[in-house]
C-alpha cells in the first residue's frame, strides 16, 4: 500500500498537491458511456426496426448501465491506484499508481515533461542522477515506473485521473522549474 500525501511532511509551506481520484474517474466514464448510448442507439433503433421503447427508457436503461460500469472501474484494482505529485519550492514529491513517493529537489532533476499518449497525460521526471533520488520510504515496494527518454532514465506517472488536472500541473512546474543555463 502506498504511502498517503497526508503522511509525508511537504519540503516546504507552499506545497501544491496533484492527486487522482475515483470521483473524477467515475464521472468521466460515466460522461463518456451515456455519449456511446446516444450515439448508438438510434443507430440500433433503426436496425431492429425500433424497439418500440420511450426515449426515456432507454435512457434510464443508459445511466443504470453507465453508473454501473463507472463504478466499477473506478474503484476497480486499476482505477484505484493512488497516484499524487506535490510541487512546492523545495522540490518535486511524486508516487505513481502505489508506488512509494520519491523527493527530487529541483537542482537534481534534469528535465520534467508532461506529454499526451493517446488520451492520457503522461508525466516523465528525469533526474540529474539518479543517486540523488531520495525515496521517502524504503521498506515498500519502490519508486514511480520508469521509462527510457532522450535525456536518460526518468520516472514516468499517468496524470489521466489527477485533480486539479495536467494543464494546472504543467503551469505550475513552468512556474517552479528553474531554468537550466
């Protein structure tokens, strides 16, 4: 199990976090079932001939279904995995789909990234060195994945179900990041 950001002390008062949440997932699956109902439909409608069901029905049948599935994903074993980053002055904290978190001050990471991937938003931290990770915990199951980039190995977290989400992310790392001279 992960550690909480509740549970770590922030590296400095002006902390801001980035968390996911299952609120946010559900709704979002949710939103995006009831817009494959209605698009399909009146598509099947007119296939079978109409089925001779109200508007309303069928939409009832729809939310029932869409909450349905929501919730599941959402509070599923992938939809629940806890992924947060916290920026502050002192540094980048950042623990991806229950990893432990790591602390990287911002004069050891070489470069941060948020980037599209198909429909998700990724981020990818890549340290200066990474001798000069500080992980918060070592007794659990280890650091964020890790992924391969131009400048060297990087931790890498799926920002899909964070709030606020990846566009407030990325305007904070421009304000925090120092730039590189």
């Amino acid at each position: 199990m992960s550690i909480a950001p509740e549970q770590v002390e922030a590296p400095a008062t002006d902390a801001v976090l980035f968390r996911s949440s299952p609120w946010r997932t559900f709704i979002a699956v949710f939103l995006l079932l009831m817009v494959s109902f209605a698009a399909v439909s009146p598509i099947v409608a007119i296939a079978v001939g109409g089925t001779g069901n109200p508007w309303w029905q069928t939409f009832t049948q729809a939310g029932a279904i869409s909450a349905v599935a929501a919730g599941l994903y959402a509070w599923s074993t992938r939809g629940a995995l806890k992924t947060w980053v916290r920026v502050s002055s002192g540094g980048l904290e950042l623990a991806a789909q229950d990893s432990d978190p790591i602390l990287l001050a911002w004069e050891d990471i070489e470069s941060v990234v948020v980037r599209r991937v198909g429909m998700r938003s990724v981020l990818d931290v890549t340290p200066v060195d990474l001798d000069r990770v500080h992980p918060v915990d070592d007794e659990g199951p280890g650091g964020p994945a890790m992924t391969d980039t131009g400048d060297g190995p990087a931790f890498t977290a799926d920002l899909s179900e964070i709030w606020p989400g990846p566009r407030a992310l990325k305007r904070e790392l421009a304000r925090r990041m120092p730039t590189k001279s």
